[in-house]
C-alpha cells in the first residue's frame, strides 16, 4: 500500500474494483515497449510472436492486476492498445 495511504479505506468491503479488458492490435504495434515500460502494475510484457511489421508485440501476463488507468493507451504512439471495462453483471 502506498505510504501516503495510511489505513485501508473505510468503504473496501462495499466498493468492487472494475474488471479490465485490455486489447492490443498486433498488427499495427511498431514494438518500441513504452506500454511494457511504463504499466504501473506491469501487466504486460514482451510476447514470443512476430507481427505483420517483424516485431514482438506486447502480450498481457495478469489482467486482474490492471487498474485502468489507460496509460499504456496515452504512451503509445501507434494506438495500437486500449484498455476497457469489463461490462458484466451480478456474477462478475
């Protein structure tokens, strides 16, 4: 837990964290790794497959663990990742 976080929240029992979905264009990743380098909670990282352009696109390791602060959509100049909800309903 972060030092400026002192306690946990008062609510956490009643708040549910949202569900990512976490979708990468292969095709159109031009593999310079700033979403790789720059997820906060490192959800992703370099995958094993080559593109259309011969590169290594980012694959997702653990899409529980994103928070869906689309910086990885903000950092990456080809829009080729974007994050969403997950819309689901009461068994989600």
């Amino acid at each position: 837990m972060p030092m400026r976080i002192r306690h946990k929240p008062l609510d956490i029992g009643k708040v549910k964290r949202p569900k990512a979905e976490v979708h990468i264009i292969k095709d159109q990743c031009k593999g310079c790794g700033f979403c790789i380098q720059f997820c906060p909670e490192k959800v992703l990282e370099e995958s094993g497959e080559i593109n259309a352009r011969g590169v290594r696109p980012p694959k997702v390791v653990d899409e529980e663990k994103c928070v869906i602060c689309s910086f990885c959509t903000s950092v990456c100049p080809d829009l080729a990742i974007f994050v969403l909800e997950k819309q689901c309903g009461e068994g989600c």
